[in-house]
C-alpha cells in the first residue's frame, strides 16, 4: 500500500485495511510454520491504532524467524523513506554525533526502512505500469526491472520462471562496460 493509495475512494482503502488486518491475524502462523519473518516498512501512523498494534504483534511473532524475511511496504513511498533517512542523519548533525562531511551515501542507505537488507536484485512490476511509482528509489539504482502485463493476483509460477529467467540473462554490469564485466568474470 503506498503513501498515494491513501487518495483512492475511502471505500476502496477501507477494504483495503480490513483485508491487511485479516490476512495479519491469518497469515502469522503460516509464516512461522515456513520460518520467515515479517517486517512492514513505511510511516505506519496513519493507520488505526488496531491495525499498528497487528502490525507489531505480527512481527514480534515472527521475529525470531530466519530462513526468509517477508517485507511489506504499507504507506510507503520511496520519497518518504529518503527523507526521513536525511532527518535523521540530520538529527545525529544537530546533536553533535556526526559531522556533515561523513554523510556518504552508504551512511544513507543505512538510515533507509530498508537498511539492514541487502539491495534488490530485480524489482517486477506487473499491471502493464512502466514505471516504479515512488517504490524504493534509492534501493534500486542497480535492480534490474522487470514489467509484466499481468496483475499481481494473476502472476503465478510461470510468470515467476519467465522474469527469473529474463533477469538470469541480463549482463550486471553496475556502471562497466560489457568487456570490463566479462574481462573480470574471466580473472
């Protein structure tokens, strides 16, 4: 759910949140049956005190899982994430912790929703949008993209293969050139 969603008609959102706090209660168990651990990103005080609290006690539950951690962005928005990140460090600044001069940009990324994780290999998109919607903006400068004209309920396994196998063929060449990748992968 991102920050935007919140401008859909107040019906839609509704139903929405009420289906975010059923699948919460549901789903809890089943990812520690599976070993994965939640993690909701995003400003979370814009939602009823109800569904903060399921949010918490999903996680906590879940917390001492690690075989995989599920992260799910709910009003979220990557232009949120950079900001409050920059607020933070600002604040370390202003307390006389850190010096403006040792921000870089990994201090950054440390400060994002996302910072103890690593950086997303691939981000897909589906619904035929060609575009990431505010979506991890600093977390996917390297990622590679892949668009699928089908919606999320309707991308099942193969969907899944095809995208796996298109990012498999894809030259990750982060700022090289073809002959540098290929003259390093050969040293």
């Amino acid at each position: 759910f991102s920050s935007e969603n919140w401008q859909r008609p107040a019906e839609e959102v509704g139903a929405l949140m009420e289906l975010f706090f059923t699948a919460l209660r549901r789903e809890t168990k089943r990812l520690n049956e599976n070993d994965i651990s939640l993690r909701i990103i995003g400003d979370r005080s814009r939602f009823h005190p109800e569904l903060q609290a399921a949010m918490r006690e999903a996680e906590v539950r879940t917390s001492g899982n690690s075989r995989f951690v599920l992260q799910i962005a709910a009003n979220y928005g990557g232009q949120w994430d950079i900001a409050q990140a920059a607020q933070r460090l600002a604040r370390e600044v202003q307390a006389g912790h850190l010096q403006p001069e040792d921000i870089t940009p990994q201090l950054l990324q440390t400060c994002l929703a996302t910072g103890d994780l690593p950086l997303p290999d691939l981000c897909i998109r589906t619904g035929g949008e060609h575009r990431i919607s505010n979506f991890l903006l600093w977390q996917l400068a390297y990622a590679e993209l892949y668009f699928s004209d089908l919606f999320w309920p309707d991308f099942k396994h193969d969907a899944m293969r095809a995208a796996l196998a298109d990012f498999a063929s894809r030259q990750r060449r982060f700022g090289k050139t073809s002959e540098q990748v290929e003259a390093g992968a050969r040293a």
